[in-house]
C-alpha cells in the first residue's frame, strides 16, 4: 500500500501525459474540410508603400558580447498599428516600424483613399537619437485627448517618444508630428541622450486607475544597457534561466497627469509589481476589464518564465494590481495553469471565445516538433458570471482553464503575436497568430536544444550561447497561422487562405480600412516587407462596427460593450487602447453578429472623464455607428 502511494504521482502523470498525446492525435480536419471552411473567407494580399531615402541593413549592429548571437537579438522589431490617423472616418492608416531601415514609418492603407498622402518616416526632431537605438513598436493614442490621434514609439537603447499630431492642413506628413518624451524629467544634455538604456519590447494602453484618462504600461525585455552599441564590450546578460529568469529589464507604469502645451504629462508610479514580476523578460501584454469594473486586468507574456496575471484594484491616482493564477489539479501541468508556465510568452489577446460574455485568453509560446515543444495556451473561461469572476479575482484566483491540445490550437510553430477577431462576421471569431524566428540557411535546432539542457548558472553569460548569426535558421519556415473553428475544433486553414508564406511574422494588425464591415489585415514581417491583406472574403452575416468616443473626439478607451441580438446570442467587445507584441488593432469595436435578424441591443459601460462609471442601452441597426460617451451615449 505503502508503494503504491508512493507511486501514485508518477502514475498519474504518466496518465497525464497519455490523455494530453491523445487529444492532440484526434483525427484532423482534411484539406478538402480546410477548403470548406476556407471558402467563408478569403483575402488580397497588398504591398504597402513605404518610403525611399533610407540605407537598408539585413542584421543590427550589437555589443560586441552578442556578436556571435546578432541574428537572436536582431530577431524583433517589425511592428504595425491600423488606425484612424488623418481623421477621415476609417482605420485606413498604418504606423509600422521596419527593421531593414529602422524607422517608424507612416503610411495609408492601400485600396481605395491610398493617394491620400505619402509614405514618411517620424522625425525625432530636438529629441536626441543614435545609431544605438532602434524602435521596436508604434501605439497609436490620443495622450493629449485633444481629438487627434497620436503616435507613442518605444524602442530599445531609449525611453519612449510621444509623437504629438498636430493640427494641419492637406495630407499627412512628417511636420504633422512634434516629438515629445513620454517619461518625465531631462534626458538630454546639450542635444546628447543622458536617460536610462530601456529595451523595450511591450506596451499596454488603458485606464489603469479609473480616473477616466488613458496610462502607459511599458514591459522592457533586455535588462537596462547598451545591447545595440557595438564599439563596447559589458554591461548586458542574457536570462538566468530558461523557465523562471527574473533578471530582465524593469517594468513601468505611468499614469496620466495632464495635458500641456506640448502633449500630455505622466509619472512613473513606482512598486505597481514586486520585483521579481517586474523583471520578466517581457514580449507582450495587454489589458482588458474581465470582471465588469471598468477596471483594466493585465497579462504580461514572459519570455524564459511565468507569465503573469493581474487583477485590477486600483482607484484613481493610484495603480494597485493584484496578481493571480489559476488553479493546479493533480491532472494538471504546470505550464497549463495561468501564471505558473515556464514557457516562452511571446503574444497575448483577449477576446470571448465561447460567447459566454467573459474574455478568454490566446498565448503564443514555441510549439516546434523537434525544436522546442511547449504549447499555445487557449485559456477559456470557466464562469460566465461576472459577480463570480470578481469574486474568485478578489481571492487571488484566475479561472481559466487552458484547451489548446483538445481544441487543436496547441501547436503551430515559433509564435509571437496573436488577434482574436471575427473576420467573416459569422458570430465565432478567428485567431490569427504569427509565427517564425530567423531565417537562414544552416539548420541551428540542435545548438538551441543543447542550450535549453543546460546549466541555468551559465546561461546569463552570453559567450555561453551557440552561435546564432547571419545564414543561420532557427525556425525560418514558418508560416502565419489562421485558426476558425470547425465543430468542436479549431483547423488552420491560412494555406487555403493564401497566407502560409514561409517568412517570419511579428506583429499583426486589424481594423476595417474602406468601411465595407469587414475587417482587415496588416502583417509585420521580420526583416522582410510588410503585407497587407484586404478582406475579400464573403460576408456571413451582419456586423456593428462601434467608435466611441469622449467628448472632443478621443477614443474611450477601456468602453465595453455588450451586443444582443433578437434570437437570444449576446457579444461583447471594448475599446482596445493597444496591447500584444507588436500589432495593434484599430480602437474601433467590431462584431461580427452572424445571421442577426433585425436591429441589436447594445449596452456600453464607461468611465466619463471624471473617472465615474457610465452606462447606457441603445437600440442600433447592424453597421457603422460613431457614438459620443458623456453622462449618456449619443450617436453622432
């Protein structure tokens, strides 16, 4: 009795182990059942104008510590944004960074208005920039709340800059902007950069303490230092661990305070994190209200560590986040339960799944057979009652329990970013997830299996790493993968779509660019030209497509919303401020309604500028709607 207690453990996990492999082996779907599916969809691949004048490089210059890795730390920086930037009504303006010139670059959405104005890249104007720094994603925001949207760069080698839009004539430009810092105090001396060495690979946009104006989470990756300045040798390390390394570079938040002359005011509020969550190496993060408060819930992807959870609590003027994990079972793997996962966090997006009116969760990890097989973590809600939700977040727990093996979403190569959208308007929203890591020519799988076997006391010392430099390929091949679901399933059909191009993809953006009711697509690519695809798919149903806006045209960031249709289904969907890796959706609301009979039910819940909480019921037909949120919503 006494042994078989003992190895109760080891037979449970066995048995674990057993029913993981067989879910993940349940037949798969056909490519004649992935061109039924596909046929609900369908998109025309775009080339995006982009500006010419820039010397063009292939890899970045590095400390010379990293010299022999340059291809790994020259493996992020392709970003894309869609918004409204001219203010003509549509999200049919990209901001993108592009690693090949390094620039943030500016430029219309191509298909119909294209002519509107030319590609630019953002000028730094006063501020001071070198050739040590290098941008890594855009954000758009209104940070002034004067009604135009502006532009918030983070980079690695630099704090980020505010790129303040300014009133103008005609199409945009590159004088349309004025560079301003986002972290207050100097950092500059006689035109020469004096602030912190941030390498920033995140950013989250939300109304973090609920006092009705827009803050700025920042998730640095490397520790602070000079990772892009190849004339020195120190001050850098790599993680102190393949699982749990706490040794990254230190989060921010800051908080709005104001607006100026000049843009928008904020301070650092400091001890939001404990440290060691506040040393994750971060690659993404985003916010969204799970529990109804209006009060934005973070998760922080990690790379070589657990992710993080956090529930909101704060009041306004004070950010006070709370962390939370999931619940472990017996049956239960670590790395499946929210916040204890030693995988490699790389994408993060919220969105209801299920229709239970309560945001599910994507999570790309690397999910490579023969390389590094962890999983995607479809974390899907257990409660559909809000009151319930809240409650269990007040005791530290996060209920969501993770799928992917049975939903056959777990594996699909090395990911990065991901959106939950509804691309078809068919009521049951895709996941798009890209994919990849260096392309090259010499197969470099067997050096990285060696390096994730070995000891952790080794590994934050760079000359311990193999080399990763140019022609070396880690995960090259990989394609963008395109989930919808099938049944009880999920299939991929992004080869059927004409998206499986085997080029490695960072950052993806939506948003309806010529207002037809469908949503768009914008894909960065690492070290390759961005794309664009136009929806050209059949409409499966109708769609609401929401603006909500404060008084004075700002977006309301953190608005929820809540859709029923006459036969019973409810949607919802919020104003997203900007989160994931390095693709930002539009701050419109879309829901795809599916067959919706009839004008819909709408209920959105905000903070006015006051911080206090508002909500209202309308009645809306299917289609495009800008609505005004005050002490009541107006539809302008």
């Amino acid at each position: 009795m006494n042994w078989a207690r003992k190895q109760l453990p080891g037979i449970l996990a066995l048995v674990l182990v057993m029913v993981t492999f067989l879910m993940a082996r349940l037949p798969a779907a056909s490519q004649a059942e992935k061109r039924d599916v596909a046929s609900g969809y369908g998109f025309t691949s775009m080339s995006i104008s982009l500006p010419g004048g820039f010397d063009q490089q292939t890899i970045r210059k590095v400390n010379k510590d990293y010299s022999h890795i340059d291809a790994w730390i020259s493996s992020v920086g392709a970003a894309i944004a869609m918004n409204d930037l001219d203010g003509d009504g549509l999200a049919n303006d990209l901001c993108l960074v592009d690693p090949r010139i390094d620039q943030v670059v500016v430029t219309p959405a191509p298909g119909a208005k294209e002519e509107r104005y030319q590609a630019f890249a953002l000028s730094p104007g006063s501020l001071p920039m070198n050739d040590v720094m290098a941008p890594m994603g855009c954000v758009p925001g209104d940070f002034n709340e004067d009604g135009r949207v502006d532009l918030l760069v983070y980079l690695w080698g630099r704090t980020p800059v505010v790129h303040i839009a300014k009133e103008g004539q005609g199409g945009l430009t590159a004088a349309s902007y004025t560079a301003t810092e986002l972290v207050p105090g100097a950092n500059s001396t006689a035109g020469r950069y004096t602030g912190p060495q941030w390498n920033t690979n995140a950013a989250a946009v939300a109304d973090f303490d609920g006092d009705g104006h827009a803050d700025v989470f920042i998730g640095n990756y490397f520790p602070h230092g000079p990772v892009l300045d190849p004339s020195v040798s120190g001050g850098v390390e790599m993680n102190d661990s393949m699982s749990a390394a706490y040794n990254g570079g230190e989060n921010y938040f800051l908080r709005w305070t104001g607006a100026s002359a000049a843009g928008a005011r904020f301070e650092v509020q400091e001890g939001v994190q404990g440290l060691d969550s506040s040393k994750g190496w971060e690659l993404a993060a985003s916010a969204a209200d799970l529990d109804g408060d209006l009060l934005p819930e973070l998760y922080l992807a990690n790379d070589f560590g657990p992710d993080r959870m956090f529930h909101n609590r704060s009041t306004p003027g004070r950010i006070v986040l709370a962390p939370v994990e999931g619940v472990r079972t017996a049956l239960t793997p670590k790395s499946k339960v929210v916040g204890q996962d030693s995988f490699k966090g790389m994408g993060v997006d919220f969105g209801d799944l299920n229709r239970d009116g309560v945001y599910d969760m994507f999570v790309s990890n690397i999910t490579t057979s023969y390389g590094i097989q962890e999983s995607n973590l479809q974390f899907m809600s257990q409660s559909g009652d809000r009151d319930v939700l809240r409650a269990k977040l007040a005791n530290s727990e996060a209920p969501w329990e993770d799928v992917s093996a049975p939903a056959g979403t777990a594996w699909s190569g090395w990911g990065w970013d991901v959106k939950i959208a509804d691309f078809a308007n068919s009521g049951e929203p895709a996941i798009a997830q890209a994919t990849g890591f260096v392309r090259g020519q010499v197969n470099r799988w067997p050096q990285l299996q060696e390096l994730a076997t070995a000891n952790d006391l080794a590994l934050r010392h760079p000359v311990s790493w193999p080399r990763v430099t140019v022609g070396d390929d880690v995960g090259g091949n990989h394609r963008l993968a395109f989930y919808v679901k099938d049944g009880d399933r999920y299939v991929d059909i992004a080869e059927q779509l004409g998206l499986a191009i085997p080029v490695p993809t960072r950052g993806i953006a939506t948003g309806d660019a010529d207002g037809d009711g469908k949503l768009d697509l914008a894909v960065a690519r690492q070290w390759a030209e961005p794309v664009f695809y136009r929806n050209s798919g059949p409409s499966r149903g109708s769609a609401l497509t929401l603006r909500l806006c404060h008084d004075g045209g700002s977006p309301a960031v953190g608005a929820q919303v809540t859709a029923k249709t006459r036969d019973g289904r409810t949607f919802i969907g919020h104003v997203d401020g900007g989160g994931g890796h390095s693709g930002k959706r539009s701050h419109e609301v879309h829901i795809g309604l599916g067959k919706a009979d009839g004008p819909v039910e709408v209920r959105i819940n905000w903070r006015d500028r006051s911080g206090e909480t508002r909500e209202d019921t309308l009645t809306l037909d299917p289609g495009r709607h800008t609505l005004e949120l005050g002490t009541e919503a107006k539809e302008r």
